[in-house]
C-alpha cells in the first residue's frame, strides 16, 4: 500500500503530465517514474520521492525561466 507522501507525489506527477509509456513497461519516459500500469497514472516509489520532488522542483524552473526568457524577448 502506498504512503500518503506516494500518493501526494504522484498526483503532483499527473498535473504535471500524463505518463508517457512505451506500452511494454510501467516506466515514464518523461520522469522515469513507476506508473500502476502501461495507461495508468504515477505510483512511485518511497525510494523515488526524493528524486522525484527535485525534478519536479527542477520543471519548474526551467518553466519559470523560459517564462522569463519570453518576457524580455518581446
């Protein structure tokens, strides 16, 4: 049974994105995070969150600066 940080991480995960699989494994290829399934949503792993909040820290950035970047180049 996932953790409420698991469950809390991979609903970040899908409003960020939808899971992109290659129909085979149950890994995104955006974020190399477990999915509960080829078509399902995210589910990962205690071991993952870490790494998962910082690349989604990380999304976050480069959105914040190619925001920034398409402000001054108006």
């Amino acid at each position: 049974m996932a953790s409420s940080e698991q469950q809390q991480m991979g609903n970040r995960l899908d409003e960020h994105h939808r899971p992109e699989t290659n129909g085979r494994m149950s890994v995104c290829r955006r974020c190399g995070v477990i999915t509960d399934g080829p078509e399902g949503d995210h589910a990962p792993r205690e071991r993952e969150l870490a790494r998962t909040g910082q690349w989604l820290d990380t999304q976050a950035r480069i959105r914040r600066l190619e925001g920034a970047k398409d402000r001054v180049n108006r």
